[in-house]
C-alpha cells in the first residue's frame, strides 16, 4: 500500500486547480484503472465511484481557488506543490494509514520540469499546516513519507493514476457546479483557453459586465486580452 497523488486542471482560465492523493493497495483498485486523460468521462466517474467505496482506500482532495492562483506571491510550480502536499495529507491523517508503517511511499505525478526538486519540496510541505502562513506541523499526526516524483507517473502508476482519476471527476463536478451558477449563458466548457465554449462564454460576460466572472484566473493572458479588447471596443464606440 502507497500513496498517488496527482493534479487536474493547472492551465484552465476557469475554475479551480485540484489535486488528489490515494492512499491504496493496486490490487484493490479496478483493473483498468488509467491516466484519467485517457479515459471516458462515463468511465472515469464509473472508477471514481468505485474506488471511493473501497473501505481499504484513503483518499485526500484539495481545491486551489482562482484567487490564490491570482495571488502575485506565488506560482504554479509552488501551488501544485502546495495542493499536492494538502491532498496527500487528508488521505495520510485518516484511519487507513494509521496501521502503516513509516516512512510511507509516495509516488507523485510531478509538477516541475525537475522531478527531484518537485518531490523534495512535496516531501517539505506534507509535513507543513496551511493556515494563513506555513509552519512545521510537529503533531505528529502524519506519518513520514518517502517521495518519488516523475513525470508521466499518471500513465505509469495505478495508484497514481487513481489519483488523476479522482482529480479530474473532482474538477468537473466543481465545473458542473460554477456553470449552473451562470444560468443566463451558454455552457462554460471546460474552461481551458482552447475551448471555443469557454471562449465565447468569457466573451459574452465581459461584455456585458466589463470584467471577468469571479471563476475566472483573473492573470491569465486570457482574461488580459477579453479586457484589453473590451476596452477597446468601448473607447471605438466613444
């Protein structure tokens, strides 16, 4: 038994980064378990369910918002990190784990073009508390772990891979949930730059509004060009 972790939906303009950690033996898991980007969305959420009723599997999820995304102190490479490591701790503190011994193995889906440092920093930051600032957590509630970072470990790695899967599920029923809250326009997408949906959504609120919806990562060059362009046509009209 080890632990996955891994992370959905770094590079959409809309809605928030998540990140998952699986606490699992990968024979307990289903057999056709896989990087969830190569899988159906009928299927993903078909393994998600399943492995969330497994009794011997721990799983920790945590959301990244787009305002701390947005935030100026940090990056992406630091948020992944940091949602990784808030993630592998819920799924460490819970009863699964309790019976292990340390330090516990952790394969994680790196973040960083360099796999040493992302798993040496994810490794740091699992033994922090998050609380408005970062400090040593020294209660002793999480085990000791040993990290392996590397990239692709989503497609290489069940357990990892497990972990993209309820990531990914996690992202889209937040999605599914931000776009019922925009009721008065077409469907967001899947709020990735690329996606003529999410496009034309962000365009139409923009335009009728004259800023960016609160779902949107406001720093992204995405939601910098909808405004620049906004105002343009603004200032032409004038």
């Amino acid at each position: 038994m080890y632990l996955g972790v891994d992370e959905a939906g770094k590079g959409p303009v809309l809605g928030p980064m998540v990140a998952a950690a699986v606490l699992a033996d990968p024979a307990h898991l289903p057999a056709d378990v896989d990087d969830s980007k190569r899988l159906s969305p009928d299927r993903r959420e078909a393994i998600d369910a399943e492995i969330a009723a497994l009794d011997t599997v721990a799983i920790g999820v945590a959301f990244v918002e787009p305002g701390e995304i947005d935030r100026p102190d940090t990056d992406m490479n630091t948020l992944t990190v940091r949602a990784q490591a808030r993630a592998a701790r819920t799924a460490l503190s819970g009863d699964v784990a309790a019976g292990l011994g340390e330090p516990v193995r952790v394969v994680a889906d790196a973040g960083d073009t360099d796999e040493e440092r992302f798993g040496r920093r994810l490794g740091e930051f699992v033994r922090r508390e998050r609380d408005g600032n970062e400090r040593i957590d020294d209660r002793g509630t999480v085990p000791s772990i040993d990290v392996t970072a590397a990239h692709g470990a989503d497609a290489d790695d069940p357990v990892v891979a497990a972990a993209s899967v309820v990531a990914k599920v996690s992202r889209d029923e937040r999605m599914a949930a931000i776009d019922a809250e925009y009721d008065d326009y077409a469907a967001l997408g899947s709020g990735y730059p690329s996606d003529p949906k999410t496009r034309s959504f962000l365009r139409e609120y923009v335009a009728d509004t004259g800023d960016v919806p609160d779902c949107a990562r406001r720093s992204w060059a995405t939601c910098d060009d909808l405004l620049a362009a906004a105002e343009q046509s603004a200032l032409d009209e004038f």
